[in-house]
C-alpha cells in the first residue's frame, strides 16, 4: 500500500482541530487523559487554556518552517479545492452495513470507489469517528469526506480504495481493537474484494500490508490501541488529534509503542506511522511529548518520505505546516 493512501486525507484539506466548542466558563465536569471537559448547553465543550493559569499555552517556540528534511519531494500541505466538496460525476458508493459483533449488534459504513469490481484487489482504510460522534459523521454533510475521495480517485491523485467507518460506541475507543480484528476485519473483508484471500487469521494477517487505520481525537486513541494490540493485521497508522492512551507519559506512551514493534518482531519497512495535529488544538500538548520520545527510539525513523523512514509528525499552524 503507497503512503499516498494514508496521507492523502491530510492533503486533502482534513482539519486537524477538534469538532467540539471551547466552554464559555472553566467549569470542569470531568478530566481524561489531561483533557479537562465541561458541559454547556447539553453539550461537552473544551476547558479553554485562559481557565488552566498563563503558563498554559503550549510553547511554539520549537517550531521550524518545514523543510526538505533531507528528502527530494517534501510533504506540503495544501487545502482542498473548494469544489471537492461537491457531488461528483464520478460517485463512489457508501453502504450502511449491519453486523454481530463481540459487542453485539452493531453498525457501519463503507465507502466503495467509482467503478467498485468485485473481481479486483482494493486497499482498505478503516477510519474511526471522535468522540460524541458516530460511524456516519464522516460522510456526513458536515464532512463530505465521500466528495473528497470521489474527486481525488477521479483526478487520479488517489488510488481507488475502500474507506470504511465504524464506530466505538458499542466498547470503548482504546478497547475497540478487539472488536476490530475479530468482528468488523471478518465481516467487512468477507463481503468487499481486499487483498485478504479470506477471512481465516492467516489471510488477514497475510494482507496487513494492504491494510490502514487512522481516527481522529478518540479515534486517535483506537488507532494507537491498534497499533499495540494488533500489528500483526494492520501495517498503516494515521492518528489524528489524539495521543496513545496504552500507558502514562511521553516516554511511556513512547515505549509502549516501541514495545508493540520488538514484540511483533517486524522489520522497520512494515510498520509506518503518519501522525498530525493543529497547533491550537486541544490534543497538542499531549501528542508532542509522545513524539519527541519517539524520535529517540530506534524502531522509529523519521521521515516524510515513506520510502526512507516509517514515522512522521506534521502540525497544522495558521494555514501552514510545520515539522517538529
């Protein structure tokens, strides 16, 4: 699988900063994972940074332009053409699907490519929604994620692929890697044409290189519980907006990661790992301590050219991007 088809939905203009408002007051109704949450208006909101003291706010000292980093085509972001997010003449398919689960009945979407044959190989995606949210709000109208992808494959800056978006609400964001690779890979990939010859644990984990899984905020924790839990099925990692909720600190959030990887036992071309966030997001004080840890780990080489490294870490700042 390129590395085009994990970091596509960044260039495609994706916002890394959280769906939820910031509260109005600093009342705190509950904390998790250094997150402070409030309740407004029957809705969660965010405990902005004025409430937590001046010596909140994130020092964004450490930030350099992004460069090259030694590599020959650098990764720029760029927004979304405006019309993206318009029907397109060329519409892939979402279907909503019904499942039995570990956790019961549950349900899901997959997005099929225009043109979707069931004789052909597609590389999956599996994409987990935020918190508060559910398996639809990514191809919602809020979204359009679905317009995105049409005009992308059309344009052919995507290869055609299968996006599929399920949800943790039946479990937990961090627990839903069970669910995962015993309910939702099977079902999914028992139905649609993936690079799994079956649905039998062989097959799956033989196709893992043809696998992905991302999130954002929430989703984010599910995609790095992923991650420690199931690497022997999935290859590709795109979390978004959230760090790894497996263990406490940065460099224990680090090492845990690190452990997963000398657990596996894989070479460092069969992992990659493509990390970003906005800088005003809520989410960012949390991920950079994580990260910096990682760039000091061996089984992580940092780079935006997949081709030379396996790991990566962008922020989204005023338009900009920026690498750290």
């Amino acid at each position: 699988m390129k590395f085009l088809l994990l970091f596509s939905l960044i260039l495609a203009g994706v916002n890394f900063v959280h769906a939820y408002q910031e509260c109005y007051g600093c009342n705190v109704v509950m904390e998790e994972n250094g997150v402070k949450w409030g309740v407004e208006n029957n809705q969660w909101c965010t405990i902005p940074y004025r409430c937590m003291g001046n010596n909140a706010y994130p020092d964004q000292g450490y930030f350099n332009n992004f460069g090259n980093n030694g590599n020959n085509n650098p990764l720029q972001f760029k927004e979304a053409p405006y019309d993206y997010q318009n029907p397109c003449q060329q519409a892939g398919k979402i279907v909503k699907e019904s499942y039995n689960g570990i956790n019961g009945g549950n349900t899901l979407n997959v997005y099929l490519p225009y043109g979707y044959d069931s004789n052909k190989q597609y590389n999956i995606f599996y994409l987990m929604h935020g918190g508060g949210e559910n398996e639809n709000t990514i191809f919602s109208n809020d979204v359009k994620l679905n317009n995105i992808l049409d005009h992308m494959i059309m344009k052919g800056e995507l290869e055609p692929l299968i996006v599929v978006t399920p949800t943790f609400n039946k479990c937990e964001a961090r627990t839903f890697y069970k669910e995962f690779r015993e309910s939702v890979i099977p079902f999914v990939e028992g139905k649609y044409s993936t690079y799994a010859k079956s649905t039998s644990p062989a097959d799956i984990k033989a196709s893992r290189m043809h696998r992905a899984f991302g999130g954002f905020s929430m989703g984010s924790a599910s995609t790095w519980a992923v991650l420690v839990n199931s690497l022997d099925i999935v290859a590709y990692y795109m979390p978004l907006s959230g760090d790894n909720w497996e263990a406490n600190g940065g460099y224990g959030k680090a090492k845990s990661v690190a452990d997963a990887i000398d657990k596996s036992g894989l070479s460092k071309n069969q992992y990659f790992i493509f990390c970003a966030t906005g800088s005003e997001d809520i989410a960012y004080p949390n991920m950079n301590p994580q990260i910096d840890e990682m760039k000091k780990m061996p089984q992580f080489v940092y780079s935006s050219d997949f081709s030379q490294g396996n790991f990566y870490y962008l922020v989204a700042n005023d338009g900009k991007i920026y690498a750290r």
